[in-house]
C-alpha cells in the first residue's frame, strides 16, 4: 500500500500548522493543510473527490473562524463543486456569503441545504432570519417552527421564533 501525502511549495508552516499562501483553492492546497495522507492505489475517484471536498470545508471553516471570509467563500464554493449532494457545505456557504452581505445568495443556499436534507434545522433558522430581515414575519415563523420541529435544542431559534411572535403581534396591533 502507497501512502503518500502532497506538500506543493505554496504551502508554509506556521504557529497554527501548516497554511496557505494567497493562492486560489486546488486539491493540492487542501490536502496540504492538514497533512492528510491518502491511499492512492486503493481509493477510487468518488472517495478522493469527497475527502478532499471535506478537506475544502475544513479550510472555509478555519478560514471563517480567522476572519478570512471572501477566502471561506471560495473553499467553501470548490467543496460545493466537488460535492454538490452536503446540505452542511450549502449551509456553511451560505453563512459566510450572508456576512459578505449576498443575502440573496445566502438564502438559496440554505434553500438548498434544506432540500438536501429537509431536516437541516440550523438552514431553516437561518432562512427564517433572512425572511425576517426582508419583513416576512409571517414565513420566518413558519422557517422557525420547522427548524423547532427539527430540532428543539437549538437556543438560538426559540429565541429568534419569540423575537418574531413579538413584532407580529406589534405589526398586527398597529394594523388594528
């Protein structure tokens, strides 16, 4: 068996591990960053193409965390390239083109996480947030409510469902 692990020259060390250059995303750069070793001989084109596609999502991740999002974004776009089946590489994508401020973008990409995987309940939430923030109280109660159903240890969308009870009941009194 023949492991081998890819470290093209663009790649550096660092306090962190090892990071990239400013380069666009490729196979090479994701398997670098983390070091990964894969089987050549023995693993076939769907298998590579979804581990390095979990390996670009891992790298949006890191990247998102370090305040890196227009990078994010592309990672986060090859994945979906690679792997356009991960609801959670949608979702994550979406989170990170909404604070670019594409909220259009952002809200097909939870539209399409969740039709992926209808019991994403973190893409409901967020496509909730979206509808609220366009003044559609009533479908992001419906988004929230799902996400609920879905899920209902998640904090954030209790909170978010109250929050938008709370300004259709103010919208509903003013309209009286």
């Amino acid at each position: 068996m023949i492991r081998q692990c890819v470290k093209p020259a663009h790649c550096y060390p660092n306090a962190q591990g090892v990071i990239l250059r400013e380069s666009p995303p490729s196979i090479i750069s994701a398997v670098c960053l983390y070091g990964s070793e894969f089987d050549l001989t023995d693993m076939n084109t769907t298998k590579l193409t979804t581990a390095v596609s979990e390996r670009y999502v891992i790298l949006g991740a890191k990247l998102y965390e370090l305040g890196r999002i227009d990078q994010a974004v592309a990672y986060y776009q090859k994945a979906v390239e690679m792997n356009p089946i991960d609801s959670e590489t949608y979702y994550h994508l979406g989170v990170a083109l909404n604070d670019q401020g594409k909220k259009t973008e952002a809200f097909a990409c939870y539209q399409h996480a969740v039709e992926i995987n209808p019991k994403h309940a973190r893409a409901f939430n967020q496509m909730g947030l979206a509808l609220e923030e366009q003044g559609k109280i009533e479908l992001a109660i419906i988004c929230y409510r799902k996400a609920l159903d879905i899920d209902a240890g998640i904090p954030e969308v209790h909170c978010n469902l109250g929050d938008a009870l709370k300004t259709l009941e103010k919208t509903e009194a003013a309209n009286r």
